[in-house]
C-alpha cells in the first residue's frame, strides 16, 4: 500500500538580511525525492472572486532550488528535565526516589517521574506511574521489570511519593502522603519484592525527572512515557531511607529536611530559564527540554499572589505534558545565504512532493543604510500564538460562531495526521491543562500564503497592494523589534502594521510608541492589535509566551500563573496591565463577529481640515461597503475609540462602521466585557473608528480598527475608497514635513507628555 505523499519544514529563524544563512529543515513521505525552490511572495491565493488579486510568486534561480532525497525526520514531543549523570545512580547501598507529585492525567498509561530507565536498551531505573499507581521500572541491560505498588495518587491533587530500592534483596517500598489543603495526610506504603532479585544497569548518560529516556533510529536522544502533570522538589539519596526521613521530604522551602542528597533539585531556583539547580551541593545541575511550563504554584501556593517573583519559594513545581514541544529538532536539509542584491520583502522556501505542497515564508531585511522610508511589520509574534490552530479544526463549536461549515485542505489536515507538530496557545494540553509556550521551530500550517484569508495570507494582501500600487517599502518582523527596539524602526518614517497584530511584548510596544513619539507615522490597517501581552524566549528565536489571567475559561491558565516566566511581567491583556491600547492607536478591541462584515460611515469630523487630506478625491459617504473577507472592510475583530481609555481628546473619528450583526454583541458578553459603559449620546457602542491624530514629536497615527481593512484593498483593480484612503494616508506620511497639533491642544496641557495622549488623560 503507498504512503500517501507529505512535505513539512521550518526555518531556524523567521528574519535573515542579505548575505545571512537561513537554514530549513525538511521532513517528507511518499516519493523517492522532494523539490524546494524559493520564492518571493507577491500576492496570495485566496479564491474569493473576481476581486481577488490573482496569486504571484516569483521563483528565484538559487544553488539551493533542486531536488533533494526523501527523508522522513520524526518529531518527539514531550518534556522534561534532563540532567547529565554519565555515572548512573549509585546503586551499591540501595537507592531513596522522592519528589512531590500532581499528577494531571493518570490514563496516560506509563509515565516517568524520576530516574534514569531507558526503554531503549532496558537499562536504568526510575519512579513511574503505571496506569495511575506508583511503579518502579528496573533495566538490567537485556530486560526491563516493572514493579507496581497498590498506591494510586489522586488526579489534580498534591502527593508526596517516594520509593526505596535495596538491589541485593530486590525489595521495594513505596510511600505516599497526601497534601490536601497543604496538611500532610492520609499515609500509605507498599513493600514489594522482585521475583528475582535484580540488580539492575543503573543507567547512564542522563537522568530524566518528567519523562524516561530514549533515543530514535537515528541516534537522537529524546523523551518518552512522559509525565501529565506538576513535579516539585525532585531528590536522590545514595541510600535506603526509613519512612521517619521520608516523610520529612514533602518540605520544599527552606534548609534540606534530610542531608546528604546525591541530587536535590530546587524548580524555583531560575524560574526565566531553561536551567535547573541542584542544591544538593554536588553540581548535577540540568536543563528543561520541550519547555515543560514553568511559574506554575507548587504544593505551598498559598494564594497570597499571582506574581512568582515575590513569592518564588511558592513556585517550585514545573508542569510537564507529553504533548509539549518547542524545536522539532531536525538536521539541517539545505542553506541559504540570501544573495546581496535581494530587496526586502516576503519570502518562502516552497516545498512540493508529488501533490503535497508547503511554505516555509520569511522576511529578508534591507541592507543596513539602504532601508526604505516605509515599513510592513509583519505580525510574527502573533503567527507564534496562533501556530497551529487546532481549535479551528477540533472544536465544534468553531462552527457555530462563524455560522457557516470549516473548509479544510490537506494542509490543516497534516495536525490531525502529524499531531507531534504541536498546538497553539488557543488550544489545551492532552491533560486539559492552557498551552502557554508556542513555537515557530517547527511545522506550522496556518504560517502560508495560500489557504483561507487570515494571519499571515490576509497579510500578504497589504503586500500586494503595496507593490501594484509601486511603493517602495521594506518588511522587517515583530521579533525584529522586539530583540533591537526602537533602532529598528528608526530608518523608517512610516509603519504599516498587519492585519492582525494581536501580541505585543513591552519592547515592541515601546518602540513603536517612542517611534511616533519622535516624529514617525504609525498606520494601524488591522484589528484587535496590540491586545495581549507576550515575552519572547530571552535567548531562543521564535517562541512565544502567553498566559491570559483575565481571558474566559477556555484560554485561561490557573489562577498561579498572573506572570510571564520568561519575562516576569504581568500577563494579560495590556489594558490590565494599566496601558491602554487606545493611549498610542486611539483605538482598543472590543468584538468579533465571523458571520459578516459591515462599512464605516464618515463621521462630521471627516470635513475637518486636519483630516482632509485622508478623503482627497474621496467623495463616498460609506467606505468599505464591499469586500474579500465577508463583503466588507469592518469587521471580523473590530475596534473603537473611548476617550476614558486613553484615546487622545484631539483625536478625530473619521468614520465609523454600523449595522453590525447579533453576533458582535453574543462575542462581547462570551468573551469579555470590552464595551464602554453605555451612553444615551453613543447608542451604537458595537463599532470600528476609523481615528487620526498628530503628536507634539510631528508624528501621526491612522487606525481604521478592522482585521477586515486590507481584504477590501483590491475591489476593482485597486480602485475604491479603501484603497484611496489607504493611499492618501501613506503618501502624507511619507510626506517629511513635520504633522502639527491642534494650538488649543498644546496650550491646553500642563505638558507636552499629556496633550501628546500618552499621559494621563
């Protein structure tokens, strides 16, 4: 029977200059060969009518184009704690195993808690759960014994567990202390014996906490029988301890109950790390791998704070999940180094076996010194949280709110068929547990310039209305910003967002705004931007954090997790963490609605002199009322301004959009409470605003509040009042002289900081 054809891959990064390597990472089944060829991207391929740009790529004759053999590179999700221990356990006086447990999914059937057991060679030892109870697995070298205790942890309740192994004898006992409301209680042990003695290989190489040891048909070590759920305090001792000393163990703050540990693992000692310290005194220190989630409460959370950085003694557990993954991990399949004379702008490697095809976009950036006056910030970060929507293809009642079937091709398929590829942040865990780390290192399929119309193929819409319109324009990306800050948007005098830019980290929000601040033109052409609050890894390219705190249940992490690990900020959205969107864009998010989208009505303030320059040869009243995305240009996620928010009191609402349907308002009260409080002067608060203002620096924001804007760009060949808008503002913005603020505004204010919008109002 033939395999049906498949093609996936990544890039170790998403941003490379000219003269840089980009490396990809290929992964394929079926055909003897797979063809990559890079390409940039023009125009997507949506297939939404005649309005639709037709799509244009443009192959690129590289050493890299070619043919290349089919190799098939799994993908080994699951994390853990892996520590170098090339000795083994010492297992000449016996062996005490003891952590604290919160195991999350007991089904799972085997899962590691601790210990060095390889099911590869049969060699180790190590703590498990067997289908829930308390096991030990004992290798030695040719054959595995699997002892099982009659002790079963409670799902999503704290145990103290241990267990003790005399070699010689083959006996073991196993202890268990229940940790209900942080009291020590109900006691149980089990003593078993081997039927054999069995002395056993103590394994070697690494210890793993979290999981159990493996390594694949091509040599790479990785994770099985993964553990579901929190481990806290993890230790070794090179001898059999008595039940008075174990049942000292569950204390995880504070000095050693019982000395001299082999191993003690501390998991609130470097909580923004990918390190684990042993306090033991004896270095065997080790590293997470899979990004396991870390500033979860441990058994001591006492509810005191969501912020583990003031109480970290309460913050020593980690969360494993046998699904985690954050680096599929492949070898290499071919290198690019991006040719000197490329301009700036979308690219992909397109992948193609037989009738499989997948991209692998990125952005090359503008030499340094020969940057363009204007720049489109593609929305990475966002990509990132989104990567690999499952929801959309899982969950039934994504088809209730768009009101219409889920359309599916092969590439949404390839998360049921591969699941390994991993989850968004949007999805849960296979224990039910929130995602909170997603990851670019791997297959993506919703990161494509073909597909339905959203993220980064919606996007690639503002790209193709920037070229047929002959802007000369570069691309840089979220994570661009966000590693160098205001430096890489300083060449620039305008920034065109993507349609979608929902996560923001502290550095790319600062940037921005301090980018204004200075005289630069910000053009927000999207919805619902600037929203959640997101950490980059401090060290590792394309991984994102996001905990919504303050989000409905369906997203929200447990009521510990208030902080990013990675950064230690507030999670949540950036209007709780008391910075308003709608203090730098004049506008925050406030709905969606997937069923239809609507037009936005000019406003009186749309004849102000100061905007005229917006509406030059517009003469409509409505604008948008036709689109790609659902026959509109406002909708989908839409935003508003409220003055009490922050939106600057000289802001001028152009347009505004109208006539949305029930669904706005069902989204508002199943979402959040987004909405101002009602007004008898503002009677139709479901809405998107189109807003400008100037800033004091001889800047100026344009926000038109809609992820629906750019699906509207290309009606008539480009020739509509979207487009003109759209055109009127880039041309002014790219127009050096200085924008002034209303006289009354600046004489108004006790400081430029306040009458600029950013202060408080």
């Amino acid at each position: 029977m033939s395999v049906k054809a498949a093609v996936m891959g990544y890039a170790d990064r998403q941003s490379v200059r000219p003269g840089e390597p980009i490396e990809f990472k290929v992964s394929a089944l079926g055909p003897e060969t797979y063809r990559a060829d890079i390409v940039r991207l023009i125009a997507p391929e949506v297939g939404l009518g005649e309005d639709c740009p037709d799509f244009c790529e443009i192959e690129l004759g590289t050493e890299v184009c070619g043919d290349y053999p089919t190799e098939w590179q799994p993908i080994h999700p699951g994390s853990a704690v892996r520590v170098p221990m090339p000795e083994g356990l010492p297992l000449g006086g016996g062996v005490t195993l003891s952590a604290n447990i919160f195991p999350t999914l007991a089904s799972a059937g085997r899962q590691g808690i601790l210990g060095t057991h390889s099911p590869t060679d049969d060699s180790g030892l190590s703590l498990m759960l067997e289908d829930g109870a308390l096991a030990l697995a004992v290798g030695s070298g040719g054959s595995t014994t699997i002892v099982t205790s009659s002790i079963t942890p409670v799902e999503h309740r704290w145990t103290a567990v241990a267990v003790t192994y005399e070699p010689d004898s083959g006996t073991v006992e196993f202890h268990a202390r229940g940790m209900e409301g942080h009291r020590l209680e109900s006691v149980l042990s089990s003593r078993e014996r081997m039927d054999a003695a069995a002395p056993g290989a103590s394994g070697g190489r690494h210890f793993h906490i979290g999981a159990a040891r493996a390594v694949d048909d091509r040599g790479v070590e990785h994770t099985v029988l993964s553990f579901n759920g929190r481990i806290e305090r993890p230790r070794v001792f090179a001898r059999l301890l008595d039940g008075e000393d174990i049942s000292l163990l569950s204390k995880v703050a504070g000095p050693a109950p019982v000395g001299g540990a082999h191993a003690d693992w501390d998991f609130s000692i470097g909580i923004d790390t990918d390190s684990v310290t042993d306090v033991s005194g004896n270095g065997r220190h080790g590293e997470t791998v899979n990004l396991p989630t870390r500033a979860v409460g441990g058994s001591n959370w006492a509810g005191e704070t969501d912020n583990w950085q003031l109480r970290t003694e309460q913050y020593g557990a980690i969360h494993f999940h046998d699904d985690d993954v954050d680096d599929a991990r492949w070898r290499t399949s071919f290198t690019l180094v991006v040719p000197e004379d490329w301009k700036s702008g979308c690219y992909a490697a397109r992948l193609r076996a037989e009738d499989a095809e997948f991209y692998v976009p990125f952005v090359v950036r503008p030499t340094p010194g020969k940057e363009a006056d204007a720049v489109f910030l593609l929305a990475t970060a966002t990509y990132g949280a989104y990567a690999n929507l499952r929801l959309r293809v899982v969950f039934p009642w994504n088809e209730l709110i768009h009101g219409r079937l889920t359309v599916l091709d092969d590439t949404d398929l390839l998360m049921l068929r591969f699941p390994e590829i991993g989850s968004s942040t949007y999805d849960s865990h296979t224990d039910g547990s929130t995602v909170v780390y997603a990851s670019m290192r791997r297959p993506v399929t919703n990161f494509r310039p073909k597909g339905r119309i959203y993220k980064f193929c919606q996007d690639m819409l503002l790209v193709s209305w920037l070229e047929e319109d002959g802007y000369d324009y570069d691309v840089i990306t979220d994570e661009d910003v966000h590693r160098e800050g205001l430096s890489a948007l300083a060449p620039y005098r305008v920034v065109i967002t993507s349609s979608h830019p929902e996560y923001f980290s502290t550095q790319m929000f600062d940037a921005t705004e301090d980018h204004v601040r200075q005289g630069g033109r910000m053009m927000y052409l999207g919805g619902n931007g600037w929203y959640w609050v997101i950490g980059y890894h401090p060290t590792r390219s394309g991984i994102v954090e996001v905990r919504r705190p303050d989000a409905p249940r369906l997203w929200a992490a447990d009521v510990s997790q208030g902080h990013l690990s990675f950064s230690g900020e507030r999670a949540g959205t950036w209007s709780w963490a008391g910075r308003p969107p709608e203090t730098f864009l004049g506008v925050c998010f406030i709905t969606q609605g997937f069923d239809e989208c609507s037009y936005y009505r000019r406003t009186p303030a749309s004849g102000d002199e100061r905007a005229a320059f917006i509406f030059e040869g517009v003469d409509d009243e409505l604008i948008g009322d036709f689109g790609l995305l659902m026959g509109g240009a406002a909708g989908y996620e839409i935003d508003r301004a409220d003055v009490l928010m922050g939106t600057p009191r000289h802001a001028l609402v152009v347009a505004s959009s109208e006539g949305h349907s029930n669904l706005y308002d069902l989204m508002v009260t199943s979402l959040v409470d987004t909405l101002p409080p009602s007004n008898p002067d503002d009677p139709d608060r479901i809405r998107a605003d189109m807003v400008f203002y100037e800033t004091t620096g001889g800047g100026a924001v344009f926000s038109v509040g809609s992820i629906a804007w750019s699906g509207s760009l290309s009606a008539a060949g480009y020739d509509n009042n979207v487009a003109a808008v759209s055109r009127n503002v880039l041309n002014r913005f790219l127009d050096p002289e200085p924008f002034q603020m209303p006289a009354e505004m600046i004489s108004g204010f006790g400081s430029e900081e306040t009458a600029d919008g950013w202060g408080p109002v």
